[in-house]
C-alpha cells in the first residue's frame, strides 16, 4: 500500500488523487490517498503531490497550517513528491514575489503567469526524458522555470525547462493530473525511485485497463 498525500489546502486535488491512484495501479500497488489540509498527517505518507491553484494562497497556507516544515523533512528523508504549476512554484527556490515563502525544494527560480501573459492556456506535446512517447502537456497560467540551477532537466518548451527533477522531487509547469495519461507521476513515484526503464505511452491507463 503506498500511503499518497495530497496537499489540499487549495488547488486540484482530486485530480492528483485520481492520478497516483492509477499510476499505483500500473504498478501493481494501491495507493491510500491522505488529503492534508493539517499537520501531523505528512510523515506517514510515502509520497505527496503538491498541487495546482493559486501559489500565494498555498504558501501561506502550508506555513500557517505548520506543514511546510514537515514537506521539507519528507524531501529530507529522500521520499518523493511531484509539484505541478503552482506546487512547483511553491517547491522552487525564489518566485520573486514576496507573497510565495518558497520551500526550496527545487532549485530554479521560476516567473510566475509568464507563459500566461503570452498565452492563458494550451495543451502541447512534450517530449519528456524518460518517457518513448510525447507528454499532452496541459499549461494553465504556468510559472515559467527562468533560471534553473542543480536540477536535471526532463523537459524543455521553447528552449526553457518545464519539468525538471531535483533529487526525489520533480516538478513540472503543467498539469499532468489533467490528462488521462499518469506517466509522469509514474515516473516521479516508481520509475524514479526504482530505476529508470521508459515509461511507454502504451503503458498508460487508456490502453492498459
Ligand atoms: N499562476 C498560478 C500561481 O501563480 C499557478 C497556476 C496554476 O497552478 N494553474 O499560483
């Protein structure tokens, strides 16, 4: 039983919930989702995703709620999390907005809405490292990564990274939990932690169930 948390103070949790879900799945694992929406509930979680929404909000949420020091002790201990879009805004080290008490989990320094103000939303194929076949990338007023310091790059939009892996977190400027395919919390959650075999598209829950 892998004991998933979701961090549920704002943001699309049942979509990450649904996803880690299947991506266990595929893996021949249940996954138990914890909602955390409090403290005291992280530790005993083996993964956590931290989601979209609005940064701001979550980070003073996580801060006042006494859970963004117990995210920072599960990275510690070597234990995984994916972080999309605004969670990866929250992981990142500097969001040059003062409102974002970053965790510095990642360490890139990301531009908050700047693919928004070019483009609100859009959905693009994305090749990935790790994955045979292109990622439906789904961007909805995504942070773009604008310095990415000592993190391995996973995948890049336009020459800038959009998903990255710094140690056992990886995070990405999409919502990979809006599509139906869990690839890539597949590859945060087990490929990741157990090896590095690529993650065919065919693999993915559409064919496999
Ligand atoms: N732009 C949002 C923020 O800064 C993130 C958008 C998203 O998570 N879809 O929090």
């Amino acid at each position: 039983m892998l004991r998933a948390g979701v961090i549920a103070v704002q943001g699309d949790v049942s979509e990450h919930a649904a996803a880690v879900e299947r991506a266990a799945r595929l893996h021949g694992e249940e996954a138990e989702v914890v909602e955390i929406r409090q403290s005291g509930l992280v530790p005993d979680c083996d993964v956590l995703l931290l989601p979209g929404g609005e940064s701001t909000t979550i980070s003073r949420l996580l801060r006042s709620e006494g859970i963004a020091a117990e995210i920072k002790a599960h990275v510690a201990a070597g234990k995984p999390v994916l972080a999309t879009c605004a969670g990866l805004i929250v992981a990142s080290t500097d969001a040059k907005d003062d409102r974002v008490e970053t965790l510095d989990l990642v360490d890139v320094t990301v531009d908050r809405n700047a693919f928004g103000r070019q483009k609100d939303s859009f959905e693009a194929p994305l090749d990935v490292d790790g994955l045979d076949e292109p990622f439906p990338a789904v961007f909805i007023r995504a942070p773009l990564i604008d310095d990415a310091g000592d993190v391995e790059v996973l995948a890049r939009w336009d020459d800038d990274p959009v998903a990255v892996r710094d140690g056992p977190v990886v995070g990405t400027s999409f919502h990979p939990e809006l599509t139906d395919d869990v690839r890539l919390h597949r590859l945060a959650f087990f490929e990741g932690v157990e090896g590095n075999s690529k993650l065919s598209a065919e693999e993915s829950p559409v064919d496999a169930e």
